[in-house]
C-alpha cells in the first residue's frame, strides 16, 4: 500500500500550523498581506508564462482523436461534433469537454468475469470530479463578495440559490459541502482503489489536502468559530483596493490559516498539474478538426528530408525492370 | 521461442494487481517475450540513424555513446520546441486513472508500466527533472527522476509495449494521447541507435526498394501476375492490370503485406477483381509499391522520407487521384500528415468516382481515397452486381483498426461494404469497436515472433470479444481494413478462438461480385468451397 498521502497530509498540517502560530505572534502582516501578494504574483507570472511557453511551441501536425464518424459522403451521418470538420463543431466539442468532462463521461472500468471480459460503463469519476470542480467554481464566485464594494447582484443571487436548503444559521452553503466532499472523495479514491493508489504521488495528494483545508477552515469559520466577516471584508477589500491593513483587534488566526493554504494554492498552480486548467484548451488532440483531406495543415518547420528518388531507384533496377516489361524513364 | 503456456493458464495468470513497490523502483524491466531484436546497423545506416553495432536488450551494457545524456537531453529540448503536443502532454497529466485499465497491453499483462498514464510518466519524470522549475528544486517530491541508464532501458523496454494505438487518449479528460508519448520516447532512443530491427528493416527497404519487404519491381509484377492467374482459375476472366504506366486516371496504392502473404493476397486479389470489373483505368507502382509505413514507428523524418513516394510518383505518372487499400497507420499517415509532410498536390485533381461521378470533396486537398469510401460510393449507387449468398458459409464481425477508427473516424463505410456483401454480419460488443476498438495487440511494428508473449496478451481483449460473438452467433470470420491487422490475427485467432479466421473486405467484396463474362463460380477466392456443408458432406 502506497502511503505516501502522508506525506502531504503532514505538510499541510505544519503548514496550516505555521500560519496558525504566525497569526498568534502577531505576524499578521505577513500572512494577511505580503504572503497573498506575493501568491497572486507568483500566479500570475507563472501563469503567464506557462501558457507563453506552450503557445511558443508549434502544432506542427494535426493530430485529432476522433471519436465519431468522419465526414465522407454525404449519405454517411458524420458526427459533427466528436469527430468535427468544422470551427463550430471544434468549438462545441471543447466546450463538452470542458464543461461537462465529456471524455471522463465515457470511462468504463475492466473487469474479467470467468471468461468474458466485460468494461462496464462507470460515472463516479466523472460524478465526482464534476461535483468537485462546479463547487469550487461556485464557492470562488462567492467568494468575489469579499473584494467588490457594492457586491454585485449576481453574487447575492448565486448565495441564495446555494443556500436554498436553508438548514442552520448562518444558512449552509450546498457548495461548501460538496467541495469538501467531492474533494474527500476524490481523495478517498486515491487512497482505497488499488490501481489508482499505484499512480497518485505527493502531487496528487498535496493539492487535495490543500483544498479540504481550505473548506476545512472556510466551513469552520462560518458555521462554527463564526469570525467576523466585517473586519474578513475590511482586510480583503484592503488588499483588493491596494490600501492593505490589519484590522485593529484582530480576526481570528483561523482566518489566517485559511489565507495562507488559498495562498499556497494559487502560487503552486502555474508549477503543478493543476495547470491542467490551462492545457485543456490546448490539446491538440481535442482542439483541431479532423478536416485533414480538405484542408492543408501547415508545419512551420517542415524539414527537407533526403529522399531516395525515383531516378535513383530506377538505377538500381533497371534492367530487372526491362526484363519484365515494366517501364522505365531512361533506356 | 520459449513455450508459450495454454490460452486458459495465460487467462487465468494475468493479476491487475499492483504490486507492492512503487513503480519508480521496480527495475530490470528487460523481459523475455516483451522485446524485439535491435535494429540491425545495416538497416540503421540508410536511414542515417546512429549504429550502435551488435547488441542485445538482455545485455547487461548497452552500447550507449560516451555523451548519451546530453544527447538525450538535447533531444528532449528540441522536440519541446517542435511540438506542442509534447509539452501540454507533459505538464497537464492529473494522473487521474480514467486511462489506466484502457490499454490493451496492460489488461492483457498486468503491468503496472503498461498503464498510459505510468507509460507517459516514465518519459514526464525526466522532463519534470530537467525542465521544469519545480522539478529542477524538489525533485522527486515533484516528481522528478534522474536520468540513468536504467530509464533508457526502461523506455526501450515500454516504448516497445506501445501500439500508438489512441484508445487512451479518447478516454482522458485532456485528451493526451500516448502513441505521441510514444513516438517522442521513440525519437529519442533512435539518437542513440537503439531501435528494433523489426522496425528499421522495413523502414530501409522501404527507402530503397519501394515496400516494407524489400521486394524487387520484377518480383512484385511477378506476384501480382499469379493472383491474375488464381482469379483466371476462379472466375475464367484474364486481368491485366498495369504497373508504372503514365496517363493513367489513377494510381492505387496499398500495404505490401497484401501482396505477401495469406490472407492478406485475397484482399489483393478482390481489389483487382474489383477494378476489372469497374474497367477502371488505373496503374500500380512498383516505386511507391507500399501503402504502410514504418517511419511513423520511428520519426517524424523517417515517415516522411517515405510518405513522399507516394506523391512523387503521382507526379511522375501523371495520374489525377490516389486511391489507397486496406490498412491502418497508414492512413493515418495520409490523413494526419501526407498533405502536411509532402503536400500540397497542386499537380493532382480533386478525386472524382470515374464510374458513379462522385467528387470526393473529404479529400480534396489530400487528392486520396480510401477504397472502402469509394466502394461504398459504389454500391450506393448501385454500379456493382453483387450475390451476397456467396459468402454465406461466412458469419462475419468487423474489427475497426485503431488508425481508421481513432485518426479519422472510417466507422460506417465498411460496415456499409460488409453488410451489402454477406448476409451474416454481427456486431462485437460496443465498448470494444468503434472508437473504443482495441489494438490487435500487434500494431506499430509490434508484430514480429519474438514477442509472441506480448502479442498474444495485447491482442486478448480484441479476441476475447471476438470469443463472445463466435459463442453467441457462430461468428467464423473476422473482417479488418489492416495488413497489419491481416498478419497479427490468424495466430492471435488460432491461440484464443481457433475457430475463426481472418479477412479483409476486399475479399468479401470480390467473392460476392458477379464480373461480366465469369464462369460460374464453385469456390471462392481461398479455393475453397462456396458452401460450408458440401466440404462437410465430401469428408463425410
């Protein structure tokens, strides 16, 4: 059995301690103001020049996974988005895929059943993987009320359809619940399924514990040590307003750990597999259309290549070529 | 070759379970039955590649040149640089899993490194290592792995339990696809001379004698020659087709092994039959005699090198279309990059049916037909006679070749072709074709005898769906558009399901054609008999 989740599981402890302790020794500058500074900084740098870095490098071929029927003859049904022809059809394609995760849609899982093998169609990866992404999506979204001053109506209408079980006071959030599953999940999944145990490294593990300590700490601080949003949004409007401050008596380090693990995350993106965000617009696989035969695709850096010419072939054979009345150029 | 065990001990053996080590540290991943014979410096050397001299995979030393890290990390660079798809490969994997149980060659084996995304991590942790920022600081907490000769041999040992088949990249959210993962692996080895001679001989026969298997122009006349006269005994109608001949309307191409051997010379015969029957005008090559292509298994100039053939002898003979046979890379060479590598054909016209009048506009940059397209054409338009009950004896399914099916999406043309020829057609089960179809285990120049042991696993989820419609419906024939596909399934049939054989369409379609002036027919193009009861009546 691979432990290693451990690993991560330590180091976001001590990391969350870290902050812990540094909010009680009256560091609060440092994690409330440089360190998210800094973060976003580093997201954006890095960001930057990772999606730089792959736009530098050119498609030299077009490579698409085709998923469908091509466009042939015109009594033939092509299927004009998983396997497209056209701009539009790419676009709807991508769209699907990034959407709704519509390759992870059609996973199935192996199983050899005496002596049939069988590959069941399953959904729970793609369940939990949607329900994960939409609800971190969702809860950043909420999340924007702490660095715009009027919040927009879109924000309070999202909170309100988030908060339609209106279960306890402060309401709860379906997204915060559901991050913080969804994420468990996934992890769950990662440590209990043999086969996906095999493959998950610290990288794997380490964004996860990230994340629920940040729903940890998010869910705790609403529902449960209830710190004051005033003065949250006091310091968060600082920072979004470039006029950062502590506010006086303090908010609760808890706040403080919170920040600094959301801190964490977006500085470690651009260096990580989370870039994932980004390079699904790229692939090539799924962002070309498979139009081929109708339509040049160009390499910028087509290279000369020695080739064996049919003169020089027709040296090596020609008189074999005579004998058996096959043509040649030069008698 | 060692023993191979019986197909249920085979069956029963194959453990998904990983074991207990990680796979960073599982070592010696040379084995036997799961590598190919090295490439022979002869064969290296007409393609320019680095000649390591003699050596083999089970050496303990390899033959690697005194600088060949920084070779391979030069290489590493470069290729960053060509190919996008490379780096978006390397940086978005989230090793999620969705790809892990998808590969034919790790359900039929077992092997952790057979999964696609432990198969790209073996290339990405040296990348990660040496390019990227967070690799070059923490290293292996970042997945980071240092480049040893162990990874080398890792990576010949992996790269060569690759088809380059794509069914993991349908199935992975970002859509990475291990067969370029693969390819780059390949490239890479290739500047150290470490290739299989499986590969580079055809890739050097190829280059200089036109195909794959180095034959001769005069012995390939000669050969075709004797399928006109098999089909004079079977159908009393003497052929004569052309070769090298100028001002021809088209020129056809298509994989030397139909031309070779069994049973891929009856799909040879049927286009034959085919085009007598059509009074086509059109020319064979003995300079472009060859419709595969082994360079797409080695590098992107060794395919290239290759591929140009085809256009240059268009040219030459003053052709106006290129019709292609039966088989799988290579068209997803003439799809995804023909026209890219040698193109544009501005000296060939847009490809237009002689006998029904259709333009083909799919393939009007290309100027490239596949002949299951164009016989499709054909029948929907009602040109060609056709007695289905011919093949009757025949309970047929179809496997889709990987290339067709996942680099360009020929799914219903030769459904189409099978259903209007044989009256018995029967699905396999539907994660198993399609898009979702599996590699018959010996693809991308796999397909040699000393890794008989990964064949036949590799090729165990395709046969084993063949099994369950042999069990279900009495299916005895197994029709494919791969030469490949061709060589690789009689023995993969004869190990799981003996029962059935294999076929090209083209086969089908020539049994089944009633050509203007042909006896009546007794046998078909195998010389055996139309009917299956009268062989059994005869023997009874």
């Amino acid at each position: 059995m691979n432990v290693s989740y451990l690993y991560s599981l330590l180091a976001v402890i001590v990391l969350g301690l870290i902050a812990y302790a540094g909010a009680v020794v009256g560091l609060e500058a440092l994690f409330g103001i440089v360190i998210p500074y800094l973060a976003v900084l580093v997201f954006f740098v890095g960001f930057v020049n990772k999606v730089l870095d792959w736009a530098k490098a050119p498609v030299p071929f077009r490579i698409t996974t085709t998923c469908g029927q091509q466009k042939t003859l015109d009594w033939i049904k092509p299927s004009p988005i998983d396997n497209p022809t056209t701009t539009v059809g790419v676009i709807i394609r991508m769209l699907l895929e990034i959407l709704l995760f519509r390759s992870l849609f059609r996973n199935t899982r192996v199983e050899f059943k005496g002596e049939k093998i069988s590959y069941k169609w399953v959904l729970w990866l793609w369940l939990f993987a949607i329900m994960f992404h939409y609800s971190f999506f969702v809860v950043v979204i909420r999340h924007l009320r702490f660095f715009v001053e009027p919040v927009p109506f879109f924000i309070s209408a999202l909170e309100t359809v988030d908060g339609m079980l209106q279960i306890g006071l402060p309401g709860l959030f379906i997204s915060g619940a559901t991050l913080l599953g969804g994420a468990t999940l996934l992890l769950l999944r990662r440590i209990l399924l043999p086969k996906i145990n095999y493959i998950s490294r610290a990288a794997d593990y380490f964004p996860l514990f990230l994340i629920i300590g940040i729903a940890l700490t998010g869910i705790l601080m609403r529902y449960f040590i209830k710190v004051d949003v005033v003065k949250v949004k006091e310091l968060t409007m600082g920072l979004a307003s470039f006029h950062p401050g502590i506010p006086e008596d303090g908010v609760s380090a808890l706040f403080y750990v919170h920040l600094f693990f959301v801190s964490l995350l977006v500085a470690y993106i651009p260096f990580s597999k989370l870039m994932h965000m980004g390079g699904i617009f790229l692939s090539p696989t799924r962002n070309l259309a498979n139009n081929n035969r109708m339509k040049r695709h160009i390499n910028p850096w087509n290279p000369k290549v020695k080739i064996h010419t049919y003169e020089e072939y027709e040296e090596d054979f020609r008189e074999k070529m005579k004998e058996a009345d096959i043509p040649v150029e030069k008698e | 070759m060692e023993e191979l065990p019986k197909p249920d001990e085979m069956y029963e053996s194959i453990d998904h379970t990983p074991p207990e080590e990680e796979w960073e540290k599982i070592e010696s991943p040379i084995k036997r039955g799961r590598y190919a014979y090295p490439a022979k410096d002869k064969n290296l050397a007409i393609m320019e590649f680095p000649t390591p001299g003699e050596w083999s995979p089970a050496d303990e030393e390899w033959p690697l040149p005194d600088n060949w890290q920084q070779i391979i990390h030069e290489g590493f660079k470069e290729r960053l640089e060509k190919y996008r798809s490379l780096k978006i490969f390397m940086d978005t994997c989230v090793r999620c899993g969705a790809c892990a149980d998808k590969c034919h060659y790790f359900i039929g084996t077992g092997d952790p490194k057979n999964m696609p995304v432990v198969r790209a991590e073996l290339l990405r942790s040296i990348y990660r290592n040496d390019f990227t920022t967070a690799g070059k600081i923490l290293g292996k907490i970042a997945g980071g792995r240092k480049l040893t000769k162990e990874v080398i041999k890792e990576w010949f040992a992996y790269f060569y339990q690759c088809s380059e088949c794509r069914r993991c990249s349908v199935f992975c959210p970002y859509g990475i696809d291990t067969a370029e993962v693969t390819m780059m692996g390949r490239e890479l080895l290739n500047l150290l001379g470490l290739n299989i001679n499986w590969i580079m001989e055809p890739v050097a026969n190829c280059f200089r004698t036109g195909n794959h298997l180095g034959i001769q122009p005069h012995a390939f006349k000669e050969m075709v020659e004797f399928f006109c006269d098999d089909i004079e005994e079977i159908t009393g109608l003497k052929l004569n087709p052309s070769f090298n001949r100028k001002g021809a309307e088209i020129l056809f191409i298509t994989p030397s092994g139909d031309y070779f051997a069994d049973p891929g010379t009856y799909t040879f015969m049927g286009y034959l039959m085919l085009f007598e029957a059509l009074g086509l005008d059109y020319t064979l090559s003995t300079y472009a005699s060859e419709g595969g292509n082994f360079g797409l298994f080695t590098s992107s100039d060794a395919m290239k090198k290759l591929n140009s053939k085809m256009y240059a002898e268009a040219k030459r003979l003053g052709v106006k279309w290129i019709l292609g046979g039966e088989c799988g890379h290579m068209w997803r060479v003439i799809n995804q990059y023909m026209d890219t590598m040698n193109g544009p054909a501005d000296f060939l016209e847009v490809p237009k049916s002689p006998i029904t009048g259709t333009v083909f506009d799919n393939a009007k940059s290309t100027k490239m037909v596949h002949i299951t397209e164009f016989t499709a054409d054909l029948i929907r338009h009602n040109k060609l006679k056709l007695d289905p009950s011919r093949n009757d004896k025949f309970k047929v399914t179809y496997h889709d070749s990987c290339n067709p099916a996942r680099a360009m999406g020929l799914l219903e043309e030769p459904r189409y072709v099978i259903k209007n020829v044989c009256n018995y057609f029967y699905e396999m089960p539907e994660n198993t074709i399609r898009e979702k179809t599996f590699c018959c285990g010996s693809g991308s120049g796999l397909n040699t005898e000393e890794v008989m042991d990964l064949r036949l696993r590799g090729g165990l989820p395709r046969a084993n769906a063949v099994k369950h419609v042999h069990d279900k419906y009495g299916v005895n024939m197994l029709a494919c558009i791969c030469a490949i596909d061709r060589a690789a399934f009689p023995p993969l049939m004869e190990y799981w399901v003996p029962e059935v054989g294999t076929t090209g369409i083209h086969e089908l379609v020539a049994n089944a054609l009633i050509m203007d002036g042909e006896k009546e027919r007794t046998t078909d193009l195998r010389f055996e008999s139309l009917k299956e009861e009268e062989d059994e009546a005869d023997e009874g």
